[in-house]
C-alpha cells in the first residue's frame, strides 16, 4: 500500500493509524537496507562506475500521476540509485578529506526528519535551540576553547551547515566591523588576506561578500603562511588607502594540511583591528585530544573559530562547529526581524535565535546528531578513534620515506599523507591512475609547489587498518 | 550495547556485523519512536510550554568520557527533547507557512544520512547530481515552467538549503551581471527592488551581497507590488547614478499572500535589463495544478525562480526548488576550480558540478526526499492535498466574513486567511492570545497596513478539515 492514498478518501481521524503502520513498516525495510549497504562497505568497490547520464536514462521522464509503493521505490534504489554512489565510508576512501558518518548520526538525521522542526527561533523549537546551545559548549569544553567561545561568555557556539557558509558569516560580519568604524566605506577599499593554501570556499565567499580585494599571501616552505609577508601586504594596503578587514588562518590546510601560524597572525590581526577567522574545517577535530592542543595555540585572538564533525568526527554532513567571541557582532550583522517573527521570548531577548547567527533563516535540528555522536561513542574513545588514523599516516609515511622510487611531499600531517613518483608528474599520475584502478582504495590529488602530489587522508569510521596495509602493498607493487 | 565499543578493541571485520545488528535494533527502535510520534500528534497539543533554559536545566554540563547507550539516549529523546518540540506537524498548526514533512520525506532523509554522499561534483556522486537535475525537471513539467528551466534548456533547476540561500545566489549573480556591464562599477551603485511586503531574507541577502542601496516599493491596496512606482523609482534612480540591478517579484507574500504583478514587473525588467527573481516560497506548489497555473503568468521574464515543497508540500526541510534561466550566469559567478577538486568529467564539461549553483560547497543527497514524496504521492494526489487545504481556507474565510466581530484583512489567498477582531489591536492580540491558549491551534500575527491580524496557514501534512472546524468553533466562542 502505498502511503496516504487513504488520506485522499477520507478525512477520519483512524487513517492516521493505517499510515503510522505503513510508515513503520517501510521504516524497517529502510532500516534493513542501510543496514545492509553498510554491511556490504567493506567488500564494495569503493568508487562507482556510473558514466556521465547513466542514472537519469533509467528514468521516466515525467513525474508519476498517481502514487507508487515503497517496494517500487526501494527497489529502483537499490537498481538504479546504489550503483551510482561513491562509497565515501568505505575503508578504501582515502580521497578528499573524509565525509564520515557513523550509525549514531544517522539514527539522529532520521529523527530530525521525523520531529520536523524548524529551528530559526527558540520560540519555534526550545529544543532544537537548546540542545544545541548546550552540545557546542559541550564540544568547546573538549577542545578546551578560550571561554569567551561559550554561550555563558561573550560568544557561543553554532551548528552551521557547511564551512563555506560559516567563513561567509565571517567575511560579512568582519566587512561590517570596517564599515561601523568607517562609515561611507566603499566596498572596492575592503581586503580580505588569505594564502596560497586557504580553501576555496574563502575566495568564493569574500567574492559573495563583495570584497574588493582578496589578497594572496605567501606561504614558507612548509605551505604555512607566512606573518612576515601578512604584515608587509597590510602595511602596503594600507598606505595605498585601502582597508584590511579579514584574515583566515587555516590550520590543516586542504592540500597538506599545513597549519598557518595562529599565534603570529592572530597577533598582527588584533594590532590591526583585523577579523581574525580560523579555518579547522579537517584537523579542528583532534582538538579534543590533549596531545595535540598546541596545534590550537593562539585561539584566544580567533574573531571567529571553525572545525566540521562532519569531516572527521563521524556525524554526517552537514555539521560545521562554528564559534563567534562576540555574538553581538555577528546578531547586528544579520538580525533582520519582520512582524511575522516577532514573539515574546525574543522581544525580552531571554533567548538565542539561531536564524541571527547564519545566512538562512530555517533550520533542521542539527544538534540531534551531534548529541547522538558524542554521547554514543564518548569523548575517550573518539580521541582513540583519531589517533588510530593519525598512527597510521605516520606508519604509512615512514614506508614512502623507505621507499626510494616515491618521495613524501610535504611531512605527514595528523592523518594527511602526501607523496609523489620520483620519476615526476606523469609517473604519479599514471601511478594514482593504477592506484585506483584497483577499486579497493581510492586516491585523489593535488598540486604543491607546481608538482602533483597523491593525497592519503584516512578517516573513514569504520576499521582501516588492513586497509592501509593493502593501500601500501598496492604502491608498493604499482610504483 | 552502544554503538561501536568494539570498534577501539579490535580491527577484526567481524566487528562490522556486530555493530550492524545494533544500528539495526537502534533503527526499528527509531522508527518505533517517530510512530509513536505521529501517531499522537493529533492529540498532543499544538505548542510546547517550555521555558527558556528548561532544557539545558536537564542536561550534564560535560560531555560523557564513555560511551551511552542507545536506551538512555532515547530515553532523553522521550523525557527531555520531545516535550520540548514544537509540533509543526500538528493538523492545529496554522502558525506562520507550514513546514509539512510526511513518512516519504522523512525516509528520504534518512536514506540520504544512510549512504552519506557529498554531492559537490557530479563525479563524488552520480546518482546524487543527476537523480536531482532529474526530479527538478519533473518538477518543472509539473510547473508547467518556460522551458529555459528545464536542464535541457538553457537554465536548470538545483536544490537550495532555504529560499533565502536561493535568494542570495540570484542577488549576487544579479550584481555580477551589472558589473559585467559595467566594469569598476561600485558595489554602493547598485539597487535592489523590493516591496514592503517581500520576505525579510531578501533585505538580509542584499545585505550580505553588498548591494549599496534596497529600495522598497510601494504596494497597492491588495499588498502587491505597484508596478508604476517600480519603473519610477528605476528611473529617479538611473537618473542619480544609480545602478538597478536587482528585483524580487513575490508570489504569496509572508504576511497576506499577495501576488505582485510579475508580468508587468517582469517588462518592466526585462526592458531596463535587470535580474527577475521570483520568490514564491510557499505559493510556488500549486504550480502543479492547472487551475492556478494564471497565477504564475509572467515565468518567462524570470531568471530566476524559487519555491519550497518543504512549506507545502510534505517533503522535510530543507529543500528549496530553485531555477535559474541561464546557468552559465550563475557557474561564471559561483565557480572556483581548485586542483584538489579538478576531475575528468568536470574538464571535459560533460556533467553538472552542483557545487557551482550554490554557495556552500558540499551537499546532501536532498533530491531522494523529493523524489520519494513525488512517488510515493503521485501528482494527482498532491493536487488534491493542496486543493482541499484551499476549499477548507474559503470556507473559514466565508464563516469569517460572516461575522460581524470579525474583519477580514485581505481576501484570502489559497490556503491563507487574515482577519482581524473589529474592536481593534488590542481585541485582535487577546482573541489570538486566547485561541493559542487552548493549545488545540496555534496562530500567528502579522501587521498589515498597521493593523494587527491573525494569520491562519492551512497546511499540515495530516487531515485538517475537523481542525479547522474546531478552529471557527474556537474563534467563534472567543471573539
């Protein structure tokens, strides 16, 4: 039966009943099959085969008329749908960084779908609102953030949905520190400092922001950006009459995970008057580790501070920690408050409303899932589930660095490996190509330097272990 | 057993099936926990009555060092989280548009937190990008939308987080398409066109793009745009060196569900060579109806449009059905092309890289929601679904005009109706006061020409009509 047809017959309350026994039932069936997609993970081919078109020609070309059964529907998932994903949890994923999601997350979306609320206001969902509150200052207490990161101090914490958008809330509340100090600015004198190594979604965000200027600093051999360089393009920019807003520092840049010198930026941003925006998006994770909390020195000059449990911490995506130290700044920034959203709680400001602290005005409860994460696995074992990756990269690298038709790139960093055929580019990328010809691991690349590098970033939630191993027997025999 | 403990003691595979058989028991378990959910939301009442930090009051101040189990974290879903929710699903829900989410959403949903794609490229998931691009053209036929929004015209549709992100990306490619035009241009010449009553994300995205001035419209006695005073503004604007770039055409205003005149808005556009965004965020389905297919005349002067099935259309938050005329405006404003995300099949232009239609560079598989609510639905279905809310909407709106304590304040527009108590505000805040306190329904209020009215929004997933029986039954006694 399909669902709710009788919802069309009839409006008596017992159809409900009906329906809640048809959705159990297609609850299960779909329980049952993630279930046994995730059971197959690790024996699946790790990328799809799937050619450019091949799914769409498999379908109708108009939308049904009238309804079709869940057994019509998991069926043409399981045919045309699962052949044609990427198997981004597989053991063998080593491309980008990781995407991971865990059981606990996923149990969490589901029930964030299933409660429906929209998060936008505390009056709209207390729940959604205060979960939230409380899980990221539960996460800035694992990370041992300075306090002015907490709701009890002059910031606080917010899931936002990916990390482009976060670094855009950043770039427009910094563009709007400039203009309350100058009033009149024009938008062309603004510059936005990044480096060479900074994610794209900085350029592309201070691009939407409006940014006159994005300025490239170079970076030291180690692919860190270099102060020096910072405070002699702020003076230049200076002197030339434009404005210096914005500066990210990245710590685990995306190509090599190179960390930017926090401490020494932070410092020339504050002397400045800079917004000082942190990007962790990948290794902001193992600031729940004690051992490698000097990775984070410097935090305490953060304007705004980043990381995403989605990459690495196994709550699906989206779910981007971010954290402001002065909310005021961001709320005066993109508070917009209509009649038709007015409400008490607001109006006596006893509450946060998330919709101020983010681009969009709805939003899902996110902090379900994140909940769900930490509380299932606790905070010991996550630590334990990241230094097993981290043992493993440097395990990984200290092969390549025996190995001597392969050159190790750049020092491994965290779970991040990068390296590269001896005989050159075209012996890496034929080498990348057999690689991942095989379909038991999966690789991606980069640039560095001008040459091209293979990336390892380990980081599924499953077990990797025998999986590394393999990957090294597979270089190893393909260089 | 919570999740994964085993996974820190062994690197064993056996270990995965262990684990599957608890996501297994966890998920029926889940499911078991949103029926009991639905199941009782006709009886449950509408609005929670928690209190700011009654929530948090609940919950440890640290994150657990070891893992919980699945028992008592649902039992805290159960004992703290769901009293704690707003029902928005409830059929007493009347309160602002509906955010409706029914069992084939849901499932969606949790399918896509399942196989955990991330939909940035076509090559990081096939079926993710083109299971989209497919159910938006269905959408678009089922529209009846100017073939230019099909993928296989010049455009193309995409899903957005929300309609304010959709908003945002037509602003910023707007202010790029006059800055083509005008190289060097200033950011602080450029105008956007809104009216009084256009969505508070439109001030908000125009804010955060940039746009050196917002310039709000008058409206006509019916709340819609005044097309006149439009071209006027344009031309006092042009005349002072301003740049018009911009202008939002809404169809089903937030506070009174006006329609602005987008033919005439839409001409007016076209000949002064400003973007034409429509927003008809909670309007847009019955777009799917042939009968209310005139209201949407004027769709070829877009070059954008949006609307959101996750207001009306039964399939979770968040989805935003958004089309763009010329995808080639948007890619050449949104596309950065890293070396880390370079591809074959992205070099050689034969795929969609959804990456490039939005800001936030990874995605969900968010088209399995929608494709499940088509299916599972059926067109037809979906048509009377909307159909019945607008019949129960004329009806109240008859009983209303009825009654001579009563005033409507606009008349209503599909399945939205105003009205006001004719003693004036302070009757009007006690009647919606009183109405909410019987927590049977919940109203919201807007203000219209000054005037405070209650808004009542017909849109619950479930069946309605008894409810809203109930709700004249309750005005009628409280007025």
């Amino acid at each position: 039966m399909p669902f709710h047809c009788s919802h069309f017959r009839t409006r008596r309350l017992w159809y409900i009943a009906v329906n809640i026994d048809e959705f159990r039932d297609a609850g299960y069936r779909t329980v049952d099959l993630i279930a046994s997609y995730l059971e197959g993970l690790d024996d699946a081919p790790v990328q799809t085969r799937a050619m450019p078109g091949s799914v769409r020609a498999q379908l109708p070309t108009k939308a049904p008329e009238q309804p079709e059964s869940w057994d019509e529907i998991l069926s043409d998932v399981e045919r045309i749908v699962m052949p044609a994903i990427a198997n981004w949890q597989s053991p063998g994923w080593f491309a980008y960084f990781p995407a991971s999601s865990a059981p606990p997350a996923v149990l969490g979306e589901f029930l964030s779908a299933g409660f429906a609320q929209q998060g936008m206001l505390w009056a709209t969902s207390p729940a959604c609102t205060e979960i939230e509150i409380h899980v990221m200052d539960w996460l800035a207490d694992l990370c041992a953030l300075p306090a002015k990161f907490r709701s009890d101090g002059t910031g606080g914490g917010v899931i936002q949905d990916s990390a482009s958008s976060g670094s855009l809330v950043a770039l427009v509340a910094a563009r709007e520190r400039v203009r309350r100090v100058t009033p009149g600015l024009p938008l062309e004198k603004t510059v936005a400092y990044v480096s060479s190594q900074t994610h794209s979604s900085l350029v592309k965000g201070a691009r939407v922001a409006g940014y006159g200027m994005i300025r490239e600093v170079a970076v030291d051999e180690n692919f860190a950006m270099d102060a020096d360089a910072l405070a002699q393009a702020i003076r230049m920019d200076s002197d030339a009459g434009l404005v210096p807003a914005f500066v990210c520092v990245t710590l685990g840049t995306t190509s090599s995970g190179a960390f930017d010198p926090l401490s020494a930026v932070g410092a020339i941003a504050k002397s400045e008057g800079i917004w000082c925006h942190v990007d962790a998006a990948w290794a902001g994770a193992v600031g729940i580790c004690h051992e490698y909390r000097e990775l984070f020195e410097g935090l305490e000059y953060a304007d705004s501070y980043l990381w995403n449990p989605h990459k690495w911490l196994m709550t699906n995506f989206d779910c981007t920690a971010f954290w402001i130290g002065d909310r005021q700044e961001l709320i005066d920034t993109l508070s917009i408050v209509p009649e038709y959203l007015r409400n008490a709680q607001t109006d006596n400001a006893a509450v946060i409303d998330y919709r101020d602290w983010q681009i969009p005005l709805g939003r899902r409860f996110r902090a379900l899932k994140l909940w769900f994460t930490l509380r299932s696995f606790g905070a010991e074992p996550l630590r334990q589930h990241l230094r097993e990756h981290i043992s493993l990269a440097a395990e990984l690298e200290k092969r390549i660095r025996g190995d001597n038709r392969l050159l190790l790139s750049a020092p491994h960093s965290l779970a991040l490996v990068c390296f590269a055929h001896r005989d050159g580019d075209i012996a890496t990328q034929r080498l990348v190509d057999n690689l991942n010809a095989t379909n038991r691991v999966f690789l991606g690349t980069t640039r560095l330097d001008g040459t091209l590098v293979i990336r390892v970033a380990i980081g599924s939630p499953w077990p990797v272990a025998e999986r590394v191993d393999e990957l090294w027997n597979l270089i190893s025999e393909l260089a």
